[in-house]
C-alpha cells in the first residue's frame, strides 16, 4: 500500500504540472519537495496547497489510518464504555514503536512550521 508522500507524487505526476511550477508556487525548493514524496504521513496545510496547485481533492486517496492523521477526515466516534476497563500491558516493542511514531509525527510537524515560517520571510522579505 502507498504511503501519503507516494500518493502525493502519483497525484502530482498524473496533473501533468510540473515540479518547478509547484515549488515555485509554494516557495519551497525541489529537496524538499522530493523529501516530502519518501515521508509516510503528510502535514495536512502542505497537501492542501498541492491540492490546490493541481486542482485535486487528497480527502479520499488516503486509507482510513491514513486519514486519521490529517485533520480534514473526521475521526470516527467511539462509544462510551460503561464498564471498567482493565488497562491492558503492552510489550516495550509496542512502546518503543509508538514512541518512533510520535517522534515521526513531531518532526513533520516541525518541518511544516519551518516551510511555514520561511514562507512568511518571503512575504515580508522578498526574495533574495
């Protein structure tokens, strides 16, 4: 199964509009563009904006674990339980995979409020 980035580079190749045009249309360069095809999970702002470079709707290429990363899919309510829950012991493995999870999740985080922020210098700014 194809992860987001795949997704996003299979959508974009079938647009027909080029990389250059995208990247320069959302004032990144080309590294980051490609660096962002090999991530597992997408920042949702940063789909969004490729979405509408090419005229494309992401909101249902990605799977349903997928989706759950990106804030424009509604998660599904679970029920109440009324009864007490035993917590249930994971195995470290479990834990140190979550954990890589969260770190993942943080860094895309952090390199979308990077592109965010270079973006608002060109608006200030300028190009060099």
């Amino acid at each position: 199964m194809p992860h987001q980035g795949e997704i996003l580079q299979e959508a974009i190749k079938n647009s027909g509009i080029s990389i250059t045009r995208i990247v320069e249309e959302m004032g990144i360069t080309r590294p980051t563009i490609y660096r962002k095809f090999k991530e597992d999970t997408i920042d949702y702002n940063f789909v969004k904006r490729i979405g509408d470079i090419i005229g494309h709707d992401f909101s249902q290429d990605f799977t349903t674990v997928q989706q759950s990363t990106l804030p424009f899919v509604t998660p599904v309510q679970k029920s109440t339980v009324t009864h007490p829950v035993t917590p249930r012991v994971t195995s470290p493995q479990a834990a140190d995979m979550d954990l890589s999870k969260q770190l993942m999740a943080l860094q895309t985080k952090y390199i979308a409020l990077l592109e965010a922020y270079n973006e608002l210098l060109l608006k200030v700014y300028g190009p060099r």
